[in-house]
C-alpha cells in the first residue's frame, strides 16, 4: 500500500516531467517513472575498470558533459592513473583521472574518444524523506543495473581520510534502493531523471548512501576540472559539538556549540588565541552547531582572509580573528 500511495503522488509529478499519462493505474504509474528514469540516465553511466599496483577494481561513473568528462567517487580510482570505460552500447574507451578528492570522495575522468549523452545533474538539496529515486550503476560486474527505492534518510554524515586528514562529508542521502559492490560512482536519480547523488556506500542490508550533488559539490568538481585537486583552508582545531548553557541557548535560540578539544600549535587557530575548552559558537557571523559548518567554510577562498569567530569562554563571549593557511596535500 505504501508503494500504490507513493505512486500516485509521483505520477502527479512525472506527469509534468517524464511525460506520463495521467489516471494511469498506480502502480504502472511507479513503473513508467522508474522506466523513464532509467532510459534517460542508463546511457550516461559507464561500467569502470581499474588497474592499480594493488590489483584491479570496478565500479561506476557518470558522463555529465558533451566532453566526456565523468564524475565517480575518489575510492573507486584511488591509487590509479587511468582505466577503461564501457558503455551500454558495448562501446569501451580509455580514461584518465583528471582529478580526485578523497575528502569529498569525488573524482572527474576524462574519456578519450567515443563517450556518451551528458546526464543532468540536479539538486539534492531540494529532496525530501519519501521521495523516489532510483539507482543506476554496475553492482558485482552486472552492467547497466538499475533499483528503485525512496529517499529514506537526509543530512547523513560519513568520515572521509586523506593521510592524517579526517573530514565528514554531510548531507550524505540514505537511500534504500539496493546498492552492492560495483554501484560506488553511479547515479542516483529523482523521478525528472536528474542525478542528485554519487552513489558511494553500502552501510547496510537497505540502507545505501549518497554523495549529494549540490553547490559545494559543484564547487569541488569545477576545482577538480580546474586544478586537478582541491584546495582547502586550514584552521588547526579538533572540536565536538556540546549543549551550550541553557541560558545562552535561550538567548540566542542556538543548542549547540563545538567544544574546543585540540589545537594544533603554530596553527591559524592558535595564533589567533583560540584555547582548549573554548566553545566556538559562530564563524563567519553564522551559527556554529556541528563540525560541518565550519568545514562548508574552509574551502579555497577562505585561504589567506580573516575568519571572525565568537567563542564561549567562561561564560563570556569572546570575538577571535585567524586567517586560515592551506591545508598542505597528503
């Protein structure tokens, strides 16, 4: 039942975009989307194979310009320098790795000759809990396989490294549209048959994550095409999200700040006179409630310019100026 109630709210909706007839019976409604969708995306997505000194690998990739320009994520190319790309119409090329970023796990390849029609890429800020989506990629080696389930979880974080570097990526989609092993750099797709994730994990039996696809996404693949890396600012600080005292939270309406646990000596932080047991509660005039935020801003044009931060420190407010350094490669 869960399934015919959904259909018919999707069909409502694929009717203005993927052309579905509508007082379709629900269920052929749920099909037709789920067939158009994969149509549209099924030519966009290439098998991958991979060769490295620790042996081979596969996954998925998806062409997203007229180019051959393709996004997958940074595990599934990690170590390799090129690889070979296979079509749904048995067309195979080679590729390059024009540029990968573990801490986002994105990576941009390049095909040489015969590519594919560009998918387009949507917003996955725009989704909400419920909503269809369907998964296209090559689990177990099973080319141009396609599932269907509905966005089951938003704003999911899971940790990414890079050598000693450790960063969440956030706004991760959780999904219960089958994922296995192959799928890692797919698409997933919302009913207009727009990409809005990278697909890069399986945590569990039905429960299968996402890379969003949305403005801090496009900003590192356009870095990715741009440099071949990205850049990222450094402040020098660990820190743990902590209720702030009751008082201030009703105050300012804020619950969280990020308690202050390490600091890095030499670095921005500790130059700027940001001590252990601080509570960082806002950067750059935002709300600070979760390591996240203050990792949306450390990005290239955060290097080298001023950062106001407020922090709590026995119970007084105190403002605080570091100038983030380049975080060095690993």
């Amino acid at each position: 039942m869960r399934w015919i109630r959904y259909a018919q709210g999707e069909a409502r909706h694929a009717s203005r975009v993927a052309g579905v007839v509508t007082g379709m019976d629900p269920l052929d409604a749920y099909s037709h989307v789920v067939t158009t969708v994969a149509a549209r995306i099924l030519p966009s997505v290439a098998a991958l194979t991979v060769r490295t000194p620790r042996g081979a690998g596969a996954g998925s990739g998806v062409v997203f310009t007229d180019d051959g320009f393709l996004l997958t994520n940074s595990h599934v190319v990690a170590g390799a320098t090129g690889g070979t790309a296979e079509f749904g119409d048995g067309n195979e090329s080679r590729f390059d790795v024009v540029g990968r970023d573990p801490l986002a796990d994105l990576a941009v390849l390049r095909v040489h000759g015969a590519s594919a029609p560009p998918a387009v890429l949507g917003d996955a800020d725009q989704l909400k809990i419920g909503q269809l989506v369907v998964a296209v990629g090559n689990p177990m080696g099973l080319a141009g396989s396609v599932t269907a389930g509905v966005v089951s979880g938003l704003g999911r974080s899971i940790p990414t490294r890079d050598g000693r570097t450790v960063r969440l990526i956030d706004n991760v989609i959780q999904t219960d549209a089958a994922l296995n092993p192959g799928n890692s750099g797919g698409a997933l797709a919302n009913a207009a048959g727009e990409v809005v994730g990278i697909n890069t994990a399986v945590a569990g039996y039905g429960l299968g994550l996402a890379v969003p696809v949305n403005a801090p996404t496009r900003y590192i693949v356009s870095e990715l095409l741009s440099n071949g890396r990205v850049r990222r600012a450094y402040l020098g600080v660990a820190s743990v999200p902590v209720p702030l005292p009751p008082p201030v939270a009703a105050r300012t309406g804020q619950r969280l700040g990020l308690r202050v646990v390490e600091v890095v000596p030499g670095s921005p932080a500790g130059v700027a006179g940001i001590y252990l047991g601080d509570v960082i509660v806002s950067a750059a005039g935002k709300p600070v409630e979760g390591v996240q935020t203050l990792q949306r801003l450390m990005l290239g044009p955060a290097i080298g310019t001023r950062l106001q931060l407020t922090v709590l420190r026995r119970g007084a407010y105190v403002d605080v100026v570091a100038v983030p350094s380049e975080l060095a490669p690993a």
